[in-house]
C-alpha cells in the first residue's frame, strides 16, 4: 500500500531526493522483515531470540512510520492513520504503560511535522485540526492498552486453567485425561505412532522403605527425564496413574521408538536417587506397540499387556508387539 501510494503521489510530483530516501526505507524494511521472519520461523516461541525479534517490531514500525509519512504528504498522508494501528501494536506487548509512551511518541512525531509543514498555525482550522488528531492518538493509546491489558489477563487466566486442568500437578506431565483425548484425537486423525505404557519397578518399595513423600519426589525427577529425552516435536508423556506413565511416539519406525525408550530406560537405571543422603537406583519396565486401526481401549490393553509381560520377564526390560 505505501509503496502505491508513494508511486501515484511521485508520477504526479516527481522529486529524485524522496525517491531514493524510500527505496531505502523499502529495500530496509524487506531485509528486517526476512532477518526477523528467519529468527522468529527457527527459534521456539517464548526464546530468548523469538521474544526480542517479536518485540523488535514495533520499533521498526515507528521508525519506518516517522519516514515514511513525510515521504507520502506529511499530515495530509493517507497513510497517517497507520500510526493507530501501530500504536495497538505496541500496547500488545507493553500493555497500558506501552500505548501510553507511543501515543506520547507519535503525538511527537505528528507535531514535529505538524509545525514544519503549516504555514498559518494560528489559524482555528489549523488549531482545531492538531488537537483532534493529539487527541485521537492518546485515546488510541490509552483505550487500546486498557483494552489489550484486559484481554491478556483474561487470556493468561484461561491459560492457567487449561494448565490446571491438562496437566499432573506433581509430575508437570500431561494428565490421564489429556492422554484419553489426545489418543482419541489422533486416532481419529489416522496419525501412525507407538503408544507405550510404562511404570517404575517396585515402586511400592519406595514409598514403604523412604516414605511417600520421597515417593512424589522421584515421580517428579522422572518427570523432568522424560521430559528432556522426549523430543517436543516428536511425543508426548503423560502421567498415566500413580507410578505408570503412558508415551505417544510419533513415528512408524520401531528403531525410532527403541532408540528414544531405551535412553529413557538407561537414564532412568543411571539416575542417583537420595533420601537424607542416602543414595538408590531403580528401574522401570517398558511394553509398546505400533497403532494398527485399533480403538483407543484396545490399544491401551494391548500396551498394558506387553507392560506385563515385561514385568513377568524380570522387569527393566522393553517389550514390543509382534505387530509392526
């Protein structure tokens, strides 16, 4: 659009000088935006380097604004009211206290072209002109951070119920019922992965020798294991019950899966457990089978049974289905 506008106002009035100053500004704004669009496509959301591209935008459309509205008719451009848009922009990442600082700022900028650009400023249309559009800018700030501010919260608060309601409390694993809907959900999808049941050898022995309390705690050590073996993009982990856990791999490879179980099994086996410095080891037994068109029940019971027969067999042990 700016580059359009620009264009009909040049072949109407053409200036070399203004030109080349937003060629500039164009080819500036295509390098930021394939620098940031790179950085924000390769990092994880909520990095380091995602959050700073992400916050970096807003500067960059304030500065590119301050050009380019002087290029495309200074207060008299059709692309002025770009600066309400922007101005919500930044109150989405700086809230109340963000829109308030860029009205401020763009309030600046329109007064500074404001004065160079009228010659009769003391006429009342002039005045009157300059106040509407100082006004309607602070509102923008002030109304759109309240408003945003607002929608975060709600937004966080939804959030933190959904995580409330998704997730184990000890553990931070995704709950049984997550495990119901996301097993559902995929088979629906017809998503080819392996689902193992998995669960802590001898557990009972834990919480009667070291009490239950150290029990919690070498639920939740596991939890962070499986966590950080368990590539984001490649399975989830879920707190099945008590010390049983459930794991959909999504891969159709039975090397693949062996490869990640096994780490999980070693990790686990290598592990230093410690109750008032006293130092244990335990291990946990695996059973796993590839989804084969079954319903959500009969893959549970198909995965448990091979658990068992795990346990059966001496236990730290991962037993797969002969299918797949």
């Amino acid at each position: 659009m700016s580059i359009a506008v620009f264009t009909f106002q040049y072949v109407e009035n053409p200036d070399h000088i203004k030109l080349t100053l937003f060629v500039s500004l164009v080819v500036f704004g295509f390098i930021y935006m394939g620098v940031s669009d790179y950085y924000l496509h390769k990092s994880p959301e909520g990095s380091r380097a995602y959050t700073f591209m992400a916050k970096c935008g807003p500067f960059f459309d304030f500065i590119a604004f301050s050009a380019l509205v002087p290029l495309t008719g200074g207060i008299e451009s059709p692309l002025f009211p770009l600066a309400y848009l922007i101005i919500l922009h930044i109150a989405v990442y700086w809230r109340f206290l963000g829109g308030i600082i860029a009205a401020i700022l763009f309030i600046s900028v329109y007064s500074i072209i404001f004065f160079k650009q009228v010659s009769d400023i003391s006429s009342f249309d002039s005045i009157i002109n300059y106040f509407c559009h100082v006004l309607f800018l602070f509102l923008i700030g002030g109304l759109g951070g309240i408003i945003v501010s607002r929608e975060r919260k709600h937004y966080s608060e939804k959030n933190l119920l959904v995580e409330v309601a998704t997730r184990d409390y000890l553990t931070n694993l995704l709950n049984h019922r997550s495990f119901q809907e996301c097993l559902r959900e995929d088979l629906v999808n017809d998503l080819e992965f392996y689902l193992t049941l998995t669960d802590i050898d001898k557990f009972k022995c834990i919480n009667d020798k070291y009490g239950h309390v150290m029990g919690d705690k070498v639920l939740r050590q596991i939890g962070a294991i499986f966590t950080s073996v368990i590539p984001v993009n490649h399975g989830k982990v879920f707190q099945y019950g008590g010390e049983e856990f459930a794991i959909i791999l999504y891969t159709k490879e039975q090397f693949e899966v062996n490869r990640i179980l096994v780490q999980i099994k070693q990790s686990v086996a290598n592990h230093t457990f410690y109750c008032e410095g006293e130092p244990f080891s335990l291990t946990m037994s695996f059973g796993s089978c590839k989804q084969n068109g079954e319903s959500p029940d009969q893959l549970v019971k198909m995965a448990d049974k091979l658990l068992y027969e795990a346990k059966d067999n001496g236990r730290n042990q991962i037993v797969y289905s002969n299918v797949g």
